[in-house]
C-alpha cells in the first residue's frame, strides 16, 4: 500500500457545520487510521485561529485571513503562497486535496500545489446551474482551476455529469464516491417519538436552494388536513424569518417549533423525536441529511432533484416533484403508511444503512484516486503553458498571466525562504503503518 501525505484545504470546516465539514472530518480520520498523513487548511473561525488538533491527532491550520462572504475567504491569490508553501514544505504533502467548488481557498491552495509540483484531487459537492450569470461566472473560474488537476471526485453519478459539463473536464479523470454516514452515531431510538402525533423533522440551512419557499407553502396546508402532524426545523438562514412568518399568520406556535442552529453532535437527538424527515432542496449533488435520517430510522420524503435519487432505493424513499402539491402527495402517502403500519422499521432502516454507506468504504475508494494521481507526473511550466493555451477560454492571456507571475513568485519564494531552512515536521509513524511495515 502506498502511504500518501495528504493536505485536506477548504473554507468549510469545524466549528462550521454542514456536509462538506462532516465529509472531510470523516474521511481524515478513516486516513489516519489506514496509516496516511493528513492536515487540514482552512480559515480562522473568530478565536480558533493558527494551529489546533482534533481526535487522533488531526492537525489544522487555522490560517488568519479575511472572510468576505458566507464563510468563503476574500480571493487574493498571490498573497496565500508564501504561508501555503511553507505549511506544503513543513508537512512533507505529496497531495492537496481541495473540497467544494464555493471554496476560494481551495481552488488557491491547488493553484499553488500546481505551480510547486505537487499533485491535487478536487471533490465537488455541489451541482450548479449554466445559465444565470453567478453559474456561468463560478462555472469559469472551475474549468480554469481544475484545468490543472490530476483528478476529481464527484458524490454522484449526477454531479459526475454536471462537473465534466461545466468544467470540461475528460470524463476518465474525474471518480464518483458518494458520502457515507456514521452509523454507528446515528442510531434510532423510537422511545424518543410521540405516539399521539406524526413529527415531521426537517434539518437544513434555511436558504433558498434547499427550497424553503416550499416548506412555507407545505406546513399551514398539511396542519390544517392532518391536526395530529408537528413539524421539528433545525437550521438558521436568511429564509427563517419567512417560516416565522408562516408560523405567526396561520397560529401555528404550538405545531411548529424552530429549533434555529444545530450542532452536528446534537443531530440525532433531535432526528430520533420525528417519524417523517422532509428534505426539500432544490439542488442536491447527493444530500447526506436523508442518510443520517434513514439512519435514524426515520421514514424519507424528498424532492426528485439531482444525485437524490441515487442515494436510497425505492423501498427507503419517497420522492416527489419540488412543487408544493407533489410534496404535500408524498407526506400524505408517508403518514398514511405510518398509520397502516406498512412501514420498514427504525431497526432495519439501520441496519441496511450501515451496510450501503461507510467512511471506511470511501476511505478506501478515495485511497485508490490518491494511488492513481500519485503516479501521474506532476505538471511543468511549459505543460501548464500548452494546457492553458489549449483551453478555448476567452481570457488565455489573463489566465497565462497568473501562471506565470505566480511561478515567479513562488520561484522568489525560494531564494528568499529556502526549503532547507523550512523545519520539517516529525514524521509520526501510526499503528496502521506499523502494521503494514510488518
């Protein structure tokens, strides 16, 4: 087995909460224990900045640099190379693994790995339109950045064919490995439940892409049809005063509780009170919330929408058309199921859970496109020239113009800080590794 210094880097991370934080978290740790070397860059969170370890011994770099907008930092380029070069060269990294295409410390933190030679994977957990201007203008600066990547990693089949589209990437290039679940966290516990109502739990960023105009048009018309149905809405966001709204016209206060943020430790405890989880989001590369539902035991009822349908087989799911009478159709199928007692148990949605979707499993899967970028070699000046060059996009000669300013510096970098005066970090030899030596 080949042992790999991975460098995970995003803006997304802990204490920040959401798939993306979840899926680094997770898949570090399962890299830990295969016996590979990860660090996390990310940026400061108020207090939390410069160096911290997590759970066995997971180092992160909270570098100190400005945030602009929803927890992306502001994109500078040029000036993120001199500290992301000495953590690179401090840590040994033989591969930056960048996370989620919002992420502008990603997309700069593998800009630079290219111009010193070390080889990056991207994993993109979004799906993205291609013809209102925010799409088209992220869509350009994807293909300029995964241009020089060995390898991507897509959650679905759908976000698969939604990357290769928007950053015309060559389909052999890029892998799918969907998000796991930690089953053994996410546990049903139907004590928890009411057995006088129906509980309908819905757990998101309450914003406009995870369709709570949807949810607003849904509660008054299903309370008014079903006096024994609840609703449990953890999350906060822009749109949370739109639900408090509803909530305060139709005298809901006793029906609708908002439970505002969630910390990810306390997700179960609150999926085990609901019997049905409602997932409305209008774009989804693979949604790990209708997971860690059916994890929980809880029935699924979910719009049709990008990599969903690939994450549940029939029997675990309810879908629906992302309207208003589609969902209200499918919670009405799902609470009468409830009532017939024609519904899988908590136990056996569990249990089949556990067996579909593990971090080992994507570990291991994420393990084999580290393999296979380590044997590509890394990218010259002049390859990245000729790529660039050859890209068809209509600003080359800008692009052209940050290569090249950018290994100058980087080049600068190395009279004026040689990597022979840059301390190098212990190497720390892991049970896993110690296993595999013997």
């Amino acid at each position: 087995m080949m042992v790999h210094n991975v460098c995970m880097v995003s803006d997304f991370f802990f204490p920040n909460t959401g798939g993306v934080e979840s899926h680094i978290y997770q898949l570090s740790q399962c890299l830990l224990q295969r016996g590979h070397k990860v660090v996390i860059i990310t940026h400061a969170y108020g207090r939390r900045t410069g160096v911290r370890y997590l759970t066995n011994n997971l180092k992160v770099y909270y570098l100190p640099l400005m945030v602009a907008y929803n927890q992306c930092i502001l994109p500078t380029l040029f000036p993120t190379l001199p500290i992301i070069r000495y953590i690179l060269l401090r840590e040994g990294i033989t591969i930056v693994h960048g996370h989620s295409a919002f992420s502008a410390l990603a997309h700069e933190a593998m800009f630079h790995a290219c111009t010193m030679g070390i080889n990056t994977v991207f994993t993109d957990h979004s799906l993205f339109g291609f013809a209102d201007a925010s799409s088209i203008i992220t869509n350009k600066i994807l293909k300029f950045s995964l241009a020089d990547v060995q390898n991507v990693i897509c959650v679905s089949h759908t976000s698969k064919e939604n990357t290769v589209l928007r950053a015309a990437l060559a389909p052999h290039k890029v892998y799918v490995i969907p998000n796991a679940v930690d089953s053994a966290v996410f546990t049903p516990d139907p004590s928890q439940r009411r057995s006088d109502r129906t509980t309908v739990v819905v757990m998101s960023r309450l914003v406009y892409r995870k369709g709570i105009d949807l949810l607003a048009g849904i509660i008054p018309v299903l309370c008014a049809s079903h006096p024994d149905v609840h609703f449990l809405i953890g999350g906060d966001g822009p749109k949370r005063i739109l639900l408090e709204e509803v909530r305060e016209q139709y005298q809901l206060h006793d029906r609708v509780q908002l439970l505002g943020s969630v910390s990810h430790e306390d997700v179960r405890d609150v999926l085990v009170q609901g019997d049905i989880f409602l997932n409305t989001s209008l774009t989804e590369a693979f949604c790990i919330a209708i997971v860690e539902a059916e994890s929980c035991g809880l029935q699924v009822v979910s719009t049709r929408i990008g990599g969903v349908p690939e994450v549940l087989p029939d029997q675990l799911i309810y879908l629906a058309e992302p309207s208003v009478k589609s969902l209200l159709n499918a919670l009405k199928n799902a609470a009468e199921d409830k009532r017939r007692g024609r519904i899988i148990s908590p136990r056996e949605r569990h249990e089949r859970i556990s067996a579909m979707y593990t971090w080992q499993d994507v570990a291991r899967r994420t393990e084999t496109v580290y393999d296979a970028t380590a044997e590509l070699p890394s990218s010259t000046l002049a390859d990245r020239i000729h790529r660039y060059s050859h890209s068809g996009s209509g600003w080359v000669l800008f692009v052209l113009l940050l290569v090249i300013v950018n290994y100058l510096f980087w080049k600068l970098l190395e009279i004026l800080v040689p990597r022979k005066k840059i301390e190098l970090v212990p190497t720390q030899i892991t049970k896993s590794s110690q296993r595999e030596a013997t």
